[in-house]
C-alpha cells in the first residue's frame, strides 16, 4: 500500500499529519481528528476556532511521553505546548473511538464504535460486510447517510465520518482514519468490540 503522508489537500484524506501541525490544511472549527497508520498515532485538536494542536506517537507500541506542536491560525504563531503523558493521549483515544464526538460545541459531531455496534441490527443502521471489512451507515428518516463507520478487524483499520459537519455542509475529512495500526491501546479497543459486533450480528440471525 503506498501511503502519502502530505498534508490534507482539502479535497481528500491522509493516513497521517504532517508532524508540524501549520503545515497542515484543515477544516476550520472545534474538533478531534485521529490518524494512526502502523507505528505512528495522531490526535489533532481543534479548538476556539484559532488553536490547533497535533500530538505525535511515533513508537504506539511502547508508553512514551507524547510531544505536540501549536499553532495559532490567527496569529500565525507558533506554540510551545507540554507533552502529553501516555495515559493521557490513550484516553483521549479511548473516548474518541468509542464514544465519538458529542460536545455541543463540536463543529463535527460523529458517532463511533460503541453506537454502531449496539445498534448495528436497528432499522436506522445499513450494515453490508466486503471481504474483512464491516461498513455501518447511519441513516436519517429519509434514509440518507448521516454517518459512516468502515471496520476491518483483520487489518486493523477503522474509519470514521459524518456525511455533513454542524454547519451542514459536505464533510470531506474522516475524523477517525485508522489503517494497519500496531497501536497497542487501538489494538485492544478494535478486539473489544470487534468481539461486540459479531456477537449482536449472530444474535441477530439466530
């Protein structure tokens, strides 16, 4: 797989951050992105709509001390800005992957791994599978897409992203992208619930 680690174009995704988070060409509001590909882990904050921060594991396999790089968009100023401890980065990672983003002040909204696989068999959920990949839809009254979950126990992978951000328009950023991680913390998550989903898929065809 040839992955490309430049920055987001504005018109398509990559597995990774560029390390210095300016460098970067992102959506403008209040959320949590995610990137992991193999060895590295990424969590890039947005936030007050000015403050963007990028926090870079690059051995997930082993508990490190986490260092970011700041940015200010509106001064075009760069901040320093303390590590994060390992505790601290996973738990972040924990609650994005299994809860999403719920804030009521979050500019891009999504569900995650818990509410798709509790609901995996409700009406309002598609479920199709291709090959090792599970791909789970979220679908509103009129049975448009409002969020879509792609997850791939086998490989490790897991995407995540809603349809639209808060403002309605086209969202064309996934905010969780995980492909082939050895992330020792995601590893754990995607088996826990990996083991979720087949258990209510089963319950369902019995």
């Amino acid at each position: 797989m040839l992955i490309n680690t430049a920055a987001l174009t504005g018109d398509s995704d990559t597995p990774l951050f560029r390390y210095r988070v300016q460098e970067n060409k992102l959506p403008y509001g209040n959320y949590v992105f995610i990137r992991s590909y193999r060895n590295v882990t990424q969590i890039l904050i947005s936030k007050d709509y000015n403050i963007l921060l990028l926090y870079t594991d690059r051995n997930n396999r082993k508990d490190n001390k986490v260092p970011g790089t700041g940015f200010s968009s509106v001064d075009s100023v760069i901040l320093n800005i303390p590590p994060l401890s390992q505790g601290e980065f996973d738990h972040i990672i924990e609650t994005f992957l299994i809860e999403g983003d719920s804030r009521e002040f979050s500019t891009r909204p999504n569900r995650a791994l818990k509410f798709f696989t509790e609901n995996v068999n409700e009406d309002y959920i598609r479920y199709t599978k291709e090959d090792t990949e599970h791909r789970l839809r979220l679908l509103d009254d009129n049975r448009e897409v409002i969020s879509a979950m792609n997850f791939d126990p086998f490989w490790k992978s897991l995407s995540i992203r809603a349809a639209k951000n808060s403002a309605g328009e086209l969202n064309l950023y996934h905010e969780v992208l995980i492909r082939e991680t050895w992330d020792k913390n995601i590893k754990k998550i995607i088996r826990r619930y990996s083991s979720i989903l087949a258990s209510n898929i089963k319950e369902n065809e019995e």
